[in-house]
C-alpha cells in the first residue's frame, strides 16, 4: 500500500496539523562532539605517522566535506612521495619489534584498541555519517559495531596465532588501501588481520573519507599502540599506488573498484608482493515462487538501499521467478513508496546522500540510458530532501530491462535496482552467474532443499539464504571471479596476512617485459624440426632376430584421452648426454583451448563427486604407481641422470604424497563459523574450478604429483604443463590415471614450451587461477596478464623450493590456493512462544 | 489505495463481496467514535491460507529495522503520543474489577491526557478521549453506565467467548456475545478456539468466528488470535487470514494473558495478512495489539508500523487499536515533559 504522506503534501507543524497528517518529523543527531574534535585541530589535518600528527610543509590539501550539506568539515593534506617513505620506514621499524611480540602482549593491544573504540563508538558513528553521507542509523547499527567486533575477534586470532597458524609468520608492512563507502569498516577489515597476525600497517583511506580513519589512528595511540604500527596518510590515487609499489611494503590489501584492482595487480607484478583485492560485484537477489514474498521485499531494502547501494555486495540483480513476477514487483514498488531519503544525521531516513557528485553523474547517466533503451524507471520515496545541497538520489527500480543492457551487466553503486524474471531454479542460476562478477548472492525460498542447492550453484563468496548483507568478522568475504582474490575476516582471511615460516619475502629482480612478445612464438625454445635428434637405440633382440625399437612419441593428454598436438610438430626431450629420449607434443594455443574445454566439461561432476569417491582415485594412483615403481625410477634416471637410489626416493615421496593428499579428500570441506548469526554460517572450501598449472623443471615427477594432487583432491580440474626439460615422467602417469579411474579432463597435460603455454593458459577467459613455478620474468608475466580478468595466481618469482620437503612441497599453503572460501548464512528459527 | 481485485492467482470464494462490501469513505473520522466501516468476509479459501509462507528471522530483522529507522522527536512526538491516546483500549481485566475501579477508568478514558497539557499544545478542543473502554462481561453494564454519566460518547469494548481461554462450549460462548451486547458493548474482543487453530481445523475455527460475527450484531468483531499459543507465525499468519475472511472487523494479538502477548514480529506478520486480505477483497480491517504495550516509544513504534505497512489510514482508532492499562501513564508522562521539560512524578497525574 503507497504511502499516503510524502513531499507532496505541505502540512503544518503545529501539535494540531501533526495529529492529522501524522508526519514524521526532524529527528537529528548532534554532530557538536565530532565538531568539538575537528575545532580542536582547526580543522586541519595531517598524515598520522609514527604516532604522532605529521603536517609536512608545502602539500596540496583536500576539503572534506559532509555529503548532505555541503559543510566543509576539515582540510587534509594530498601526500606527496617522500611521506610514503616517511610512513613505510615507520612501519618498517615498527615491524621489527611488533613482530617478535608474544602473542599475548599483541592481542592485550587489539584488545585495548576494542576497548577504547568502544568507549569512542558515538564519536565514530557521527563522524563516519558526516564524512560518508551514510545514514547515522546504519553507522550505529551496523558500520561500528562491525568494526568493534572485529578488533575483539581478531585479538582472539593475535593470542591463537601460534596454535593456531602454525606454520605461518607476518609478511611485513602492509600498505592498506581501502574505500569511501564504508571507510572504517572497511580499513578494519585490513588492520585487524594484519596487526594479529604480526604485520604493520600504512593505510590511505579514500579521499572522500578520511577522517574517521584519521580518527581511529589517534584512538589506537590514545590506546597504547606501540608508534609506527598503524600509521594513516592521505593523498589522492596516485599516491596510492606509490604506496603500493614501495619496495618496502610486502602486502597490498585493496578493497575497491575492479578496474583499480587491475592496475594494483599490474601495478605490483613480479615484485614479490602478496596482494588480495576485495572488488566490484553485481550481485543476484534470487527470489524463488517458494519464498515469503513480503519478506523478500525488505530483503530487497537491505540489498540495495543500504548505504545508498554503495555496496560492493548490494543485491542490484533482482531475478525474481516468472510465476511471483508481476506480484513480487507491485509489493516492492509500494515498499518503496515509504522509504525516506533525508539528511545523514536524521534518525528517521532509509537513505542519505551520494557520497559526491561524480558518483551522481554516473549514476543518472546508467538510469538515462536504461530509460532510452526503453526500460521502465520506477522511482519514489516517502520523503525527499527539499534543499539542493547535497547529494540525494531517489531509490531505483528498473524493469523491463534484458541481460544485454548495461545496467544489467554493470556495477552502477547506487541505489539503482534491474529486475529480471526468470523461470526455473536452473535458469535463476544461470542467469545469477551470468556476470564477472561474484561477490554476494542472495536465495529467496522457504524450501531447504532449493536453498542450499541454489547457494551452492551460484559462484559468489556470500551467499545469503533469506536475508542479504549480512556480515561478522568470523566470516571471510570476498569474491569469486572479477570481484578479486582473497578474503577480509574468519580464519580464511588470515592467510592474506601471513606466509609460510620457511619463506622470505620474494625480491626477484627481473626488469621489464615486453607483455606482448613474451612466450608468444610458437616452437621457439626448441625447433620442433627433423635433424634434431633421433630417438636412441631401443632395439631388442627376440629369438635371435634384432627388431628395430618401437617409436616413441607422446602425444598430448587431454579429455583424457591422448591428442595428437594441433600444430602437428613434437619436440625431443633429450637424457643426461644429449640422447633424445622420446618425442613430446608442441601445444599451442588451439591445444590450450581444447584442454581448457575438456577441463570445464569435467570439472563440475568431478566437483560434486562425494569426497569419498575422490579419495579412493586418489590413493588408487599411489597403488598404480607404486606397481610402476621400477619403471618411473628409471625415467627419471634417464631424464635426469640422477643416482637410482635418488631417482627411487622420488617415486616414494611421489605415492607418500599423493597417500597425503588422498587423506585430505574429506577432511578440509569448511567449517560452521562462529558468527552473531542465530542459524548457521558454513564455510564451504569450493573448488577455484580450472587451474592452469606450470610445473617446476626440477623433480619432475614429485613437483608434478605435488601440484596436481591438491588441486585433484579439492575438486578442481586442471591443464598441467610438466616440466619443461623433464616431461616424460608426467606423460608416463597418464596410465596411472587411466588406470585409478580419474575421469577424463579432471587431468590434462600439455607439453612444450612452458612459458608459450603459460602465456595462453594465463591469458584465457576461462580459467580461475594460475599456478607457475619457473622464471622470475615468467611469475611476472602471470601476474601481471591475470589482471584481465582476476584470476588468482600462485608463483615462485624464479626461486625453487624444495619439494622433497614436506613443508615446502606440501601442507595449507597448497590447499589454501586448491579453494576458495565461501561462506553461506542460514539464518534458523520457526519456534514461537509456546 | 488503489484496491486489486487481480492481485495474485487466486480467486477469492465469496460471490457477492463486491455488493456486500462498504468501503471507508468517512475521512473525517472523529476520535472518540466508534469503527466506521464493516468487514463483511468472504468464504473461507483454504488454498490461500495454506499457501502463506513466513520466514521468522526475515520478519525479526523487519520488526528491528521498523524500530530503529522510524522515531519521531519533540513536537512530532507529542502529536503522535495523543494520537496513540486516541488509540487505546483502556482496560482492566481481572477478577477484582468493581465498579469502584471500572469507574475510575471510564472517567480516566474520558480525560486521558490533564487539561493544562492539552491545553499547552492547543489539543484542548479535539475531543481527545481514549478508543474504547475494555472490560469483561460482567462489567460490561456499569461501564456503560459510567461513560453516559461522565457524558463520554465512548465505546465499551468487551471481551467474550470464554475469554481468555476459550475452552467453553460454543453455546456458553455465543451467549456471552450476545449478553454483552446486549448490556451496551458495541465491541466484542472474541477469542479463537486455539484447539481447532492447532489441530489444523481451520475450518472450524472459521465457523466458530463466523457465528460470533452473527451473534454481534451491530456491534463490531474484533478477534483475538492469542498469538503467543500458535507456535509459528505462520500459523499466526493463517489464524489472521481465517479471521478475516470470516468477518471480523479487527484482528487482536492476543489476551494479554499469554505467555508472549504483542510483540513487533507478530504485529509485522498480522499487517501484511490484512493487507493481504484488503488487496484481494477490498475489505479493510482494523489491528489490535494488546499486551506488554507500556512504554510511549513502543506506542509510537506500533504507530510508525501501521503507517508503514498499511498506511496512514491505519493510525485512526477506527483502524487501530492498542490494548493497554499501563501505557496511558507513561504517555501521559512524556507529554507533561514535553510541555513542561521537567519529568512527571506519578502522584501529579491521575491514576486510572
């Protein structure tokens, strides 16, 4: 039912008018406390490094200003390059001793941060909706609680961190660069993590949003935070990325927009540098005719106008079942008749203002064009600001719109929802993965069944069953696909701030590279041509009579079958004195693009297979190989001209494990996180989908067991490419597959160059990560190319491990990069009162 | 408002609503008079009370948003606050009701709100008295009798059918509906059978409400679901729906006697099943929540509810009702502090 108040009528404010009209009236907060700190500074605000106040002379300033009035609230300075290293040598110095910390004595500091954010959460909350134009209940319902909650959750992980993450050690400084959307928050999501964990941290917040992050920098000195440990500097995006290329930050943690994540990953390619981006999204709200459809529509208030839409996670997909269609939108366009739009410190608005201008241009440029496409624009609102100072949008709905328009396909970040109808639970999935995105979804049904088979389906790392937007800090988030790597919260999110206790932070030096000529000539390492080299002698002798040895040559080994390579040339694989030892296949890019098919088409039955039935394959390779123990010794001895006995240790570390990775089939799923959720949020550890891996040239049978093996077990399906110099032992294993009943293209081995597969491996659409152990250029080169489209990378930069390690050659490390974390609420209860 | 006779799959069973039906038209509705329009149901449509569906923590996070989005300030407040006053069923239940405390109850009704605060807020003129006057039966008579004699024009509301358990036989229960009306209550506050509501029989419990619908006559049938005793709202979800559809003019949350009484959940689950009901019929009907109401934040709350999921239309007392004894009080309170800016002490406002 439409509201029937609104802008429309002019009604009094007498006691008596009110009594009739039954208005809402102003119901501000005071910002005279935030006012109070801002005066204190003269409203003039600098870096905050080493725990003091740092204004360095002659730098261009900012005028933050609050969204919905136009108040300017206080100058900061734009940063200019030596205040990065001002900031990073800070931390740097800082990290030698916070590092070294007891875990206890870390965790009394976040503890104590909690504790004195707490005692400041009004402050806060005020500050972050003037800043930000975020309504002032949602700062204090959910942006600094959540940020509360964090501090304390993660001095839980500072005090568990040795029993915990053993086998893990900090990385170094972090450099944090985070959004205005939810500028605590969000930074919270860094910091907390990064601090357990042992790391410090330079932040750059937003340039819309700065001061409460400058804020919280005082609050943690005020709460005895050794100097240097958290330091803020502000500046434009420029000086981000300075901050992000320093040679001395070892962490790049970026929560932001798609496009910027790219040119971070670029940005810090081949530099060593860990790096999670928590990106753009345009996520599904999936409302099935099997839901409470009233409830639904609230669910739709909370996904998409919810701090404006300007939600990495909104809901702004609404695909709701052809049958509820036209009902489900009628309830949702009088819902939206009662929302208010108001002034930020209003305590009675659904929404405040934009953050800025440019953010309303974009905005109604998306809607302008969706309305000459034809689509139809719905928007109304109970109330609307009647001044011009700030920067309100009306909340949005678009119908009679396809998946061809833009609107449908792009991240608008407003409160601008496009509704599509679908007609069965397979084509509602198809349709919520039928972007680049996948950071949230959410599933609309009272059914169980349907929900968590929807949940599962749709490739987001939050999926939310009847409700959207709901988050804590004992739960990872972050994407899947373009919406980036990496997860903020939960145990999972840990693994962004630590690193393997065995490993130093990678420096590999490899100047430029040439991205467009790198690898990219086809048979260039070694000419595929006759004359050179013939396959050694192999005859035999049978009854007295030499018979000439039969051929040797590999073929490539895709849907698992063997394939002649696309480009028909086959190059040698020479022994230790030059002796050609066989033919193995050139692949090319066509080769790639087979396998890459044969590996999609196996990849989803594979994934589903009970955990069960994955590990008997799997330890049915150890039996098969262990049968062909003798023979796979001697490969190796020809390939490598390494001693029989060490040969063998190979083959016997290769069955030890693949036993371990066997064992690990059905036994890191997920876990039920401990969230405020009452019901039940499940960690599930998803396959990543298709790996393209590039395999050590050294251990030429145990680097090959030990990558494959744990992508094979968690789910995935996978393009090796063996060793480069040494193939023939992956190429000999492809009779153990055939022979456990791994089923065709779970596995598929491409031979020849390594980095020319590489290039096409890396470069294609469709695959979810890429896994290279070879040069420095090669691992630079990755990472580098996966910004196209996100895909996680895992590289060595050029520096060998040791595989017959089991710390180095197996371990979390490997089954950290085999999944991603998705984590799925179910919100419980039917009991009531009696 | 616009009504949607298409809305939905569904038809809805009764043939000849479309005659029977008396939209409210009456927009000047004052504030001491009794409900202004009918609901005259339809035939009971098990389909549509089977096919609802309520997610429970879905409507939580509803009710929790509602209370912290809506709140209205200063004058705002006082308005709305005389508007509850104009709201409330002015109760009192209990086995040590005499006329000594009926009495003083009907005249606090007539009066709710001291004259000098009125006054301050120039509301001294608009005839604020509370909605009704809500007793028992055997009350029912010395009510009346006070009202007249204070000069109120308010209704007496009583509750009926073996309240608050309703575990009698159907002919003791019909007949106390018709003796309370027949003593002057123009309102019967009725109980659903919550043995038949459990069992699954709605079709009984249909029945049962539609013969109490009978048995009112004139007067007007408010139906109390006893929410706190359907264990899911779901089921309280369907009991609205059943109520409705057999006739009654407003659905009640509960006795005030349950062990969880009106809680914002279920008034968010109750709303929506009325305009459910109001968006395939036509018809509109009134709510109650009754039981734990005490504070004036919770008044303006339930207040801020009605307008936000069934609209404005909802906040008059031909519409809306809150059952309460205590609330008054505290109302009463916030109001003196408005105008005064002191907080009351207890003794300075009458008691009821």
């Amino acid at each position: 039912m439409a509201a029937t108040t609104g802008n429309v009528r002019a009604s009094g404010d007498s006691v008596p008018e009110i009594f009739e009209s039954m208005d809402y009236g102003p119901a501000p907060e005071s910002p005279d406390v935030v006012r109070a700190w801002l005066d204190k500074y003269d409203r003039s605000f600098g870096h905050f490094i080493n725990g003091k106040w740092v204004k360095p002379e002659g730098r261009k300033t900012y005028q933050t200003k609050c969204p919905s009035t136009g108040e300017v609230l206080a100058t900061t300075i734009q940063g200019e390059d030596e205040d990065v290293d001002l900031a990073v040598a800070a931390a740097r110095k800082a990290f030698e001793s916070w590092s070294t910390l007891p875990c206890h004595v870390r965790a009394r500091y976040l503890y104590s941060i909690a504790r004195n954010m707490q005692k400041h959460q009004r402050i806060l909350t005020v500050m972050e909706s003037l800043d930000n134009g975020k309504p002032f209940r949602e700062s204090r319902d959910a942006d600094i609680p959540l940020v509360v909650r964090h501090f304390y959750h993660h001095a839980g992980w500072a005090q568990l961190m040795d029993t915990e993450m053993k086998g893990w050690k900090p990385i170094g400084v972090v450099g944090a660069i985070v959004p205005w959307n939810f500028p605590l928050m969000l930074l919270t999501w860094k910091v907390c993590p990064a601090l357990a964990m042992g790391n410090t941290v330079v932040l750059k917040p937003a340039t819309y949003t700065r001061m409460s992050a400058l804020m919280l920098a005082e609050i943690c000195a005020e709460a005895g935070l050794p100097p240097g440990v958290f330091n803020v500097v502000t500046g434009n995006g420029r000086f981000g990325s300075k901050l992000a290329c320093h040679p001395d930050v070892d962490k790049v943690g970026f929560t932001g927009s798609t496009e910027v994540g790219q040119l971070l990953r670029r940005a810090v390619a081949g530099t060593g540098k860990k790096l999670s981006l928590e990106l753009g999204g345009k996520s599904p709200f999936v409302v099935f005719d099997s839901a409470d459809l009233d409830s639904a529509v609230e669910g739709v208030v909370d996904a998409i106008w919810f701090n404006q839409g300007q939600v990495c996670s909104a809901g702004s997909r609404l695909l709701v079942q052809e049958s509820v269609f036209n009902p489900f939108i009628t309830k949702l366009k009088a819902r939206m008749s009662h929302l208010r739009v108001g002034d930020n410190l209003d305590k009675c608005i659904d929404m405040g203002a934009l953050v800025d201008e440019t953010q309303m241009k974009t905005i109604k440029e998306y809607v302008e064009e969706a309305r000459k496409e034809g689509a139809e624009v719905h928007q109304v609102s109970a109330s609307f600001p009647k001044h011009d100072k700030g920067f309100f949008y009306p909340p949005t709905l678009i119908t009679n719109v396809q998946t061809v328009s833009r609107v449908v396909r792009e991240e608008i970040f407003g409160p601008v929802l496009v509704a599509l109808p679908f007609r069965t639970a397979k084509e509602a999935i198809a349709l919520g993965n039928n972007t680049n995105y996948g950071l949230g979804a959410s599933v609309w049904t009272e059914s169980i069944p349907l929900g968590l088979e929807a949940a599962v389906s749709l490739k987001a790392g939050a999926v939310w069953v009847n409700c959207h937007n709901m988050f804590d800090a004992a739960a990872g988030f972050g994407g899947y696909k373009e919406s980036g790597y990496g997860r903020d919260g939960g145990k999972e999110g840990l693994y962004e701030y630590a690193k393997p206790s065995w490993q130093d932070r990678p420096r590999p030096n490899c100047g430029e590279i040439n991205y467009t000529t790198f690898a990219a000539k086809y048979g260039a390492t070694v000419p595929p041509i006759p004359g050179s080299g013939t396959v050694g002698d192999k005859s035999l002798t049978s009854d007295g009579a030499i018979l000439p040895g039969i051929d040797r040559t590999y073929k490539l080994y895709y849907g698992g079958g063997q394939k002649r390579p696309d480009g028909q040339y086959s190059r040698p694989v020479t022994g230790q004195e030059g002796r050609v030892l066989a033919l193995v296949g050139e692949a090319n890019r066509k080769d790639v693009r087979n396998a890459v098919e044969a590996a999609h088409k196996a990849a989803p039955g594979w994934g589903k297979r009970a955990a069960h039935n994955r590990a008997q394959i799997v330890y049915y390779m150890a039996e098969n190989l262990e049968i062909r123990r003798q023979e796979f010794t001697q490969q190796l001895q020809l390939m490598t001209g390494r001693s029989e006995e060490d040969c063998r240790r190979e083959v016997d570390l290769a069955v030890q494990r693949l036993f371990y990775w066997g064992a690990y089939c059905d036994k890191y799923g997920g876990t039920v996180q401990e969230t405020t959720l009452y019901g039940v949020t499940a960690k599930i550890h998803e396959p990543m989908g298709v790996i393209g891996i590039a395999c050590p040239e050294e251990y030429p049978l145990l680097g090959f067991v030990s990558l494959f093996a744990p992508a094979v077990v968690r789910g995935n399906a996978m393009i090796v490419v063996p060793s480069q110099k040494h193939p023939l032992s992956a190429l000999d294993f492809y009779q153990v597959f055939d022979t456990s009943d791994l089923p065709g293209g779970v596995v598929n081995i491409l031979t020849g160059d390594r980095d020319h597969i590489t290039k096409y491996l890396v470069e294609h659409q469709d695959i979810q990560a890429m896994w290279y152990f070879g040069s420095a250029e090669g691992s630079k080169f990755v990472e580098w190319t996966s910004a196209e489209n996100l895909k996680r990378t895992w590289v060595d930069y050029g520096i060998a491990r040791d595989w017959t390690d089991p710390q180095q050659g197996q371990g979390e490390e490997f089954l950290y990069q085999a999944t991603q974390a998705k984590n799925i609420w179910l919100p419980m209860g039917d009991i009531f009162a009696n | 408002m616009v009504v949607r006779r298409d809305f939905g799959s569904r038809k809805i069973g009764g043939a000849s609503l479309a005659q029977t039906g008396a939209p409210c038209t009456d927009k000047n509705l004052s504030y001491s008079t009794v409900m202004a329009c009918r609901n005259p149901g339809v035939e009971l449509d098990l389909g549509w009370v089977q096919s609802t569906r309520v997610n429970q923590p879905a409507t939580i996070r509803r009710a929790q948003y509602l209370s912290t989005t809506r709140t209205v300030k200063k004058k705002w407040q006082a308005s709305w606050l005389l508007r509850a006053v104009t709201c409330i069923d002015l109760t009192t239940l209990s086995g040590d009701d005499t006329p000594a405390n009926v009495q003083r109850l009907c005249y606090k009704a007539y009066h709710p709100v001291r004259d000098d605060l009125l006054k301050a807020v120039n509301m001294q003129d608009k005839g604020i008295t509370t909605g009704a006057v809500c007793v028992y039966p055997a009350r029912v008579k010395e009510a009346v009798k006070y009202l007249k004699q204070a000069g109120a024009n308010i209704p007496v509301a009583s509750v009926a059918t073996g309240f608050p358990s309703g575990q009698y036989p159907l002919s003791t229960r019909l007949q106390e509906v018709r003796d309370a009306v027949l003593q002057g209550a123009s309102e019967i506050d009725i109980v659903i059978s919550r043995t038949q509501a459990l069992s699954g029989d709605w079709q009984g419990v249909y029945d049962e409400v539609k013969a109490f619908r009978e048995a009112c006559g004139e007067a007007h049938l408010k139906t109390i679901l006893a929410t706190g005793e359907l264990g899911s709202l779901t089921n309280v979800y369907k009991a609205s729906l059943v109520a409705m559809m057999a006739g009654s003019d407003f659905i009640k949350t509960s006795t005030g006697k349950e062990g969880v009484n009106a809680i914002l959940p279920v008034g968010v689950v109750m709303c929506r099943a009325i305009r459910d009901y109001y968006q395939r019929t036509g018809y509109k009907v009134g709510f109650k929540p009754a039981g734990g109401i005490r504070s004036a934040k919770d008044a303006c709350t339930w207040l801020a509810l009605m307008k936000e999921e069934l609209g404005d239309e909802w906040t008059h007392p031909s519409m809306f009702r809150i059952g309460a004894s205590g609330l008054l009080t505290d109302i009463e309170r916030q109001l003196y502090h408005h105008v005064y800016g002191r907080y009351a002490a207890a003794h300075q406002l009458p008691m009821s």
